[in-house]
C-alpha cells in the first residue's frame, strides 16, 4: 500500500515524496504528514522494544 503513495525516502526510511493523487505527479510531503509518521514509528518502535524485551526475560 505504502509503496504505491510514497516515491522516495529518507536514510530513516521515512518517506520524503508521494505521488499527487489527482495530477499523479511527484511532491514532496508537508512537514505535518512527516511529523506524523515519525510519531507513528517512534510508537511502534518502543512497543517493539518492550515486546523484544518480554521475550528475552521468557
């Protein structure tokens, strides 16, 4: 799903660019949409923590 929106990406594996949905051509993204996903990831990444974590003390 991803990879069909997002064009390019950053060394954090963020993406920087989309495609425009009506015009179809290539933008980058508004800061906004990447604080957002840096949020998004940041959240997923300490709860994988704590998982990686719980699994080691088992």
């Amino acid at each position: 799903e991803h990879l069909k929106l997002y064009t390019q990406w950053n060394d954090d594996g963020l993406p920087t660019h989309r495609k425009h949905p009506e015009s179809g051509e290539e933008e980058e993204i508004p800061k906004s949409a990447l604080k957002k996903l840096t949020k998004e990831r940041n959240a997923q990444k300490s709860k994988h923590d704590k998982w990686l974590k719980k699994q080691q003390q088992a």
